[in-house]
C-alpha cells in the first residue's frame, strides 16, 4: 500500500496494485470540518485520481474514530465577511463536485456523523456503507443556509422528494437503522467495519474491466432523470464506447478460456 497527501487535510492511500484508491480525510482535530484548505485538497485529491488510469475504484473513509464528517467548518466561517464567503463558495463547491464527479465508482465508509456537507460528501458517492454508530442529516436551516453541496439534489434522487424534503425542512438527525432503512445508506455493518466492508466492496468491483467500470458509471449518471428513451440513447452511446476496447475483447476470451481476465484498461 503506497501512500500519498495532499495539503495537510486529506491522505490518498493505494490498495490492490494501485486499482482501489482511499481518499481519507484527516483533520480529526476539526471532526474533519470541511475548511477552504481542506476542500482545496478534496478537489486536487479527486483531480489526480480521476486521471490515474490504474484507479478503478475510489472509497471515501475518515481517519477520525467518532466522525466520517461534522459538515462546513463553521469556526472559519465565524470570521468570513461576506466577501469572503463569496470568495470560498466555488472552492468548496468544488471539493463536492470533485466527489460527485470521478470517473470511476466510489463508496463512502460512513461511521459516526456525518452531517450537513459531510453526509453530502457521502451523497456525492455512488455507494454508502455505515456502520452501527453513524448519524447522518443535512441540518444547514437550522443555521440559516441551505445544503449547498448537492444535498437538495441528490436527497431526493435517493429518498423521493417528499422524504427529501421533510429531513431538510426539519433539520433532523438520522441514526444508523433508521438511515438504512429510509435509503439514506445502503449497506449497515458493525460498529468499526465501515471501512473494511467498504475495501471489500471496492475490491469486488476493481476486480472487473476498468473501461466497463467508468461507462457504466457514466451510463448510469448522465441517464439518470432522463426519459426512457433518451436514457437508453445514453446507454448505446457508452456501450458503444466499450463495444471495440480491448478489455472487451479480453473479457470474452477469458470467459471461453476459463480463466481471469487479464484486463489490458483500454
């Protein structure tokens, strides 16, 4: 496992020959409290990654025991004018965007709270494993601002829009068997296994054709909301950008060979 930081705030670790990648945040002195710093370093994190071609799955874990993620840092938010406030949005809208943005899947390992822009960090993934001891909300109007980091969207592609919206209206916080069961997660685990189930789940997925992994992702964003028919547009489109590559070649002669698929990435 190889090792790599960017900024002060956010660690990158390498798992299964450099295919599962972690991207950690690591400001336990803050419950890792997304400041400007640590948003910058989210987005170049993200940047790097979705450019490495031997990534093919990203997991979003906390090095903090009690918290994945207490959300904006409302300390630094204290001092802001409104000038600076301003100057801050596109940074830290860029860190969730980086997330919602990778190429390729992504699962967040969720223990302990995760609320506001945290729980949106964890929205911003394609998978939510949470332990026993997670607590998630998106409590932003009860501090006078809104979910700014794609809570009010990607709530209710999840939930329904009913349910979306009664958690935001009211400000509440969800412990872990409620939150599995109104779909705000998807898988609950033991205490302390988040991060563990997460690799294991990550490891499954990079086991299979790195260029299959990033089109099925796309075919599954960039369809989603659309009608049926132009979703379906959406999926020939991917599958036609797959249909040629290489790994599709590989993985039809491995199924006849009985044998690994030997995946060439292209």
């Amino acid at each position: 496992m190889s090792e790599e930081r960017f900024g002060e705030f956010v660690l990158v670790r390498r798992h299964e020959d450099g295919h599962v990648a972690e991207l950690a945040l690591d400001r336990p002195k803050a419950m890792n409290a997304v400041s400007t710093a640590m948003a910058r370093s989210v987005g170049a994190a993200c940047a790097a990654l979705g450019e490495d071609r031997d990534v093919r799955v990203v997991v979003l874990t906390s090095t903090h025991e009690r918290a994945f993620c207490v959300g904006a840092d409302l300390k630094e938010r204290n001092s802001f004018t409104d000038a600076d406030l301003l100057r801050q949005r596109p940074v830290t809208r860029g860190a969730y965007t980086a997330v919602l943005e990778l190429p390729v899947p992504t699962v967040a390992a969720v223990h302990g709270f995760a609320l506001g822009g945290g729980f949106e960090l964890a929205l911003s993934c394609d998978v939510i494993v949470a332990d026993r001891t997670a607590v998630v909300g998106l409590p932003e109007v009860s501090v006078g601002v809104i979910p700014g980091g794609g809570g009010t969207q990607l709530l209710p592609r999840r939930v329904g829009a009913a349910r979306a919206a009664e958690l935001v209206f009211t400000a509440r916080r969800v412990a872990a068997e409620e939150a599995r069961e109104l779909g705000l997660v998807d898988q609950l685990v033991e205490e302390g296994r988040d991060r563990a189930e997460a690799l294991e789940l990550a490891s499954r997925m990079a086991a299979n054709s790195p260029v299959g992994l990033r089109a099925a992702k796309r075919a599954l964003r960039l369809g989603h909301g659309l009608d049926l028919r132009a979703g379906l547009e959406v999926e020939d489109a991917a599958w036609r950008s797959v249909a040629f590559s290489g790994d599709r070649a590989e993985g039809v002669a491995a199924f006849n060979e009985k044998r690994a698929p030997r995946w060439p990435g292209e």
